[in-house]
C-alpha cells in the first residue's frame, strides 16, 4: 500500500472519528440515539425478525 492510500485511509478514519465525537455530544446525543434506534428497528423489523422483542436476555447497545 502506498503513501497515498494510507494517507487517505487515515484522514477517513479520523473524520469519521470527528463526526461521531460530533454528533454525541450535547443536544444532539439524545437525536442521534433515537434515529439509530428508529434505523436499527427498520432494519430489524425487515429482515422479519417479528415476534422476537420479549426476548428474556439484556442486550446493551
């Protein structure tokens, strides 16, 4: 791999990293985890996993 590519994965990395400090901290933390909620619930709820939310188990996101 070249100097480039590293240079271009590493500036990904780091941006991404800044996007995510970005969007939980302050006001916004409380939206961001209700639209990941609301994303995350879609997604389950199309690959037909119905029926399974009274699950007995914790699971912490």
């Amino acid at each position: 791999m070249n100097t480039n590519k590293k240079i271009a994965i590493g500036l990904g990395v780091a941006g991404a990293a800044l996007l995510a400090t970005w969007l939980l901290t302050g006001s916004r933390k409380q939206k961001t985890k209700d639209f990941v909620a609301k994303a995350a619930k879609k997604v389950k709820d199309a690959f037909g996993e119905k029926g399974k939310e009274d699950e007995s188990d914790v699971h912490y996101v």
